[in-house]
C-alpha cells in the first residue's frame, strides 16, 4: 500500500483547505480525506494530480515527514 505520507503537511503548508486541493486535483474531499488519513490506497494518476495541485513532484508526497 502507498502511503502519502507528506500530504497533509504539503496542503496545510499552502494554506488550502480538503475543498480546496480536492476541487484543485479533480478529486472528491472524502477521497482526499482518506488519502491524507491512509485508509485508501491512490492509484497512480490520483497522486499525479495531487502533485500537479501541489506544485511538487509525485515523489514528495511519499516522503518521510518533516
């Protein structure tokens, strides 16, 4: 299972809501909310759009935290 470990921290540090990223990535806020939670398991291109709406490679999601 892919964890996205740096998820959470990556949104918050811009300052932008569940709604917000969700709405930014094309994705649902309760997905989000799983992925950021680690009940969900993203497929490939969900942790691409999440990276393009952060502005950081897919890589930097599955980093360690900070």
């Amino acid at each position: 299972m892919v964890k996205l470990t740096r998820l959470r921290q990556l949104r918050e540090r811009r300052a932008l809501t569940q709604e917000e990223l969700a709405a930014k990535a094309g994705i649902t806020r309760t997905a989000l909310s799983r992925l950021e939670s680690g009940g969900a398991d993203p497929r490939p291109s969900t942790v691409r759009k999440l990276a393009g709406a952060l502005g950081v490679e897919p890589d930097a999601l599955m980093a360690a935290v900070e």
